[in-house]
C-alpha cells in the first residue's frame, strides 16, 4: 500500500463527489445524469495495483470494442456501453436465458496519485482493461539501510 500525502481540499473534494453521486442518484433525470441505477446490468470488473499504475479489468464478453465508452472524470475511470441480444425470438420463444444484455455502466474512484490524462484502454479476449500511470511520487521506492 502506498502512502499518500494529505491534502487539506482532499476531504471537500471528495465531499462534493459524493454529494454529486447522491444527486445522480436520486434525481437522475431532474439533472440530466446517467446512473448505474438505470442500466440494466452491472459487468463485474477489479481493481488493482502495480508499481507503475492502477489497473481496472471489466469483463464484457461478446462485445466489439466499438460498443465500449471508456471515459476519466475528475477522480473516476467510467465504463460505459450496451451489449445487444443475440438471440432471435421464435415462434416458441426463448427457453432459457441467463446472459444479460443491455446498457451498463461502472464507475471506480482512482487515487489522487494517478495520471488520468495517460490513461489507456485495450480490449482483447472479452476483457476491457484500463491501465493508470501512477505518478512518479506514488511509486515505491527502495532505501539502503546502511550499518551503523
């Protein structure tokens, strides 16, 4: 875990984040907002943590990367998109039918210490990955212990 110098206006900004998403939330239409609410599924991703960047993995089988919206706002990586149906109805109709199809949409939080402006995004194999550098000062460093 890296450590992470504090900011006084850390605290208001996120304040104002959450304040924003409590409004998205409850309100979505009255401002115009998109919502994870609203969507009709939720792709699983992870999140995790290198010594070079932060790492976000969505898995959206199925999909051509034309359909996928990968977008930095402020403090947050956005995932955004719609996978189609690929079945056709028939006379008899679907008998079963447990993969989800619709609109989605995530949005993970990333440390003050990420390069969202170099964020990049490849797909490949169903899974959407979006690297962050990390800035130079959040990476880890090794110090000599000398003897005394």
């Amino acid at each position: 875990m890296a450590l992470v110098k504090w900011t006084p206006g850390t605290e208001l900004e996120t304040l104002r984040h959450e304040m924003e998403h409590l409004f998205e939330r409850t309100f979505p239409k009255m401002f115009g907002y998109e919502t994870e609410a609203e969507h009709e599924w939720r792709p699983g991703l992870d999140v995790r943590e290198t010594e070079e960047a932060y790492v976000v993995e969505t898995d959206l089988p199925g999909m051509a990367a034309e359909e996928i919206t990968v977008e930095v706002e402020g403090p947050y990586v956005v995932v955004k998109g719609e996978r189609h149906a690929e079945h056709e109805e028939t006379k008899e109709g679907v008998k079963r039918a447990e993969r989800r199809f619709g609109k989605f949409y995530r949005r993970v939080a990333l440390p003050e210490a990420a390069k969202a402006e170099e964020a990049e995004a490849r797909y490949a194999n169903g899974v959407l990955t979006v690297t962050v550098p990390k800035a130079e000062e959040a990476k880890a460093k090794a110090i000599t212990v000398k003897a005394a």
